[in-house]
C-alpha cells in the first residue's frame, strides 16, 4: 500500500485495535501465543512459513501483512524502543512510503522495517530470522536480552 500523511497516521491511531484483534482473535484462531515476547516472533515466523510459500503470497495477502507488520514492529519497540515513522519525501530512501521504526539511540541501521522481515523470512525458512534480527539489535544497543 502506498501511504499518504493522512492514511499513516490513521494507521498509527488504529495499531491498538489491529493488535487487540490479532494478539487475541487471530492468536486463538491459529494456536498462537502472542505476547509480544522475543519468542512469539518465532511462532509468528513459522506460521508465516507454513501459510505462505513465496514473498508474492504474503504481499498479495495486503491485511495479514499489514496485521504482521504491526505486530512485529510493536514487538521490536517493546525491547528495543522507536517511534512508527514514514518517510514520503526521499524517494531514494529504500523504505519510501513504508511504514518503519526509529529511534536516535539506534545503532546500524536508522530504520527497523518490520514489513521487510515478514517478507524476507519467506525465502530464509529458518523460523528463527526476525527474531535473531531483534537479538542483534538489543546486542547492538546493549540491552539486557528478555523475554517478557
């Protein structure tokens, strides 16, 4: 989906309502424990893996991508801080209108895609790639590795 200002922040304002639904309903739909631990992006990963076989898939499902999206991006900033972010002005930028995570206290790279890692695992089938993304990140910034 290709975002305007307007249509990001009303998609910053419906995170809370799109991850009641998710963390619950879809949770219990699909025997997930969401919780937003670092474990839960592993049982995220794998459903992934097991309900879509090539990236196109995943990005032709707009809502279960945008539901992940979110989740993994919540996930991140509940260990590693940021704010939801939208750059609409850079076109160069590889990130140009999708939504990412950022933060000074970021070390590396600026911005954390989390559209980007529910797409990439696709092709990784590790059930361990967003996850270990996050590790790295906390390892990166120092922070003390939880689980919540």
């Amino acid at each position: 989906m290709a975002y305007t200002k307007e249509n990001f922040e009303e998609w910053i304002i419906l995170i809370d309502f799109k991850m009641e639904y998710f963390t619950d309903t879809f949770a219990k739909e699909n025997n997930l424990k969401l919780d937003y631990s670092i474990g839960s992006l592993d049982e995220v990963e794998k459903w992934i893996l097991t309900n879509y076989s090539e990236i196109k898939d995943l990005t032709n499902d707009a809502e279960k991508l945008d539901y992940l999206t979110v989740y993994i991006g919540e996930t991140f900033r509940k260990h590693i801080g940021g704010e939801w972010f939208i750059d609409l002005k850079n076109k160069k930028n590889a990130y140009y209108s999708m939504p990412v995570l950022t933060s000074p206290d970021y070390i590396g790279e600026l911005y954390k895609a989390p559209m980007t890692y529910a797409t990439a695992c696709i092709n990784r089938k590790r059930g361990d790639y967003i996850s270990t993304i996050l590790k790295n990140c906390m390892e990166n910034m120092n922070h003390k590795k939880s689980d919540l």
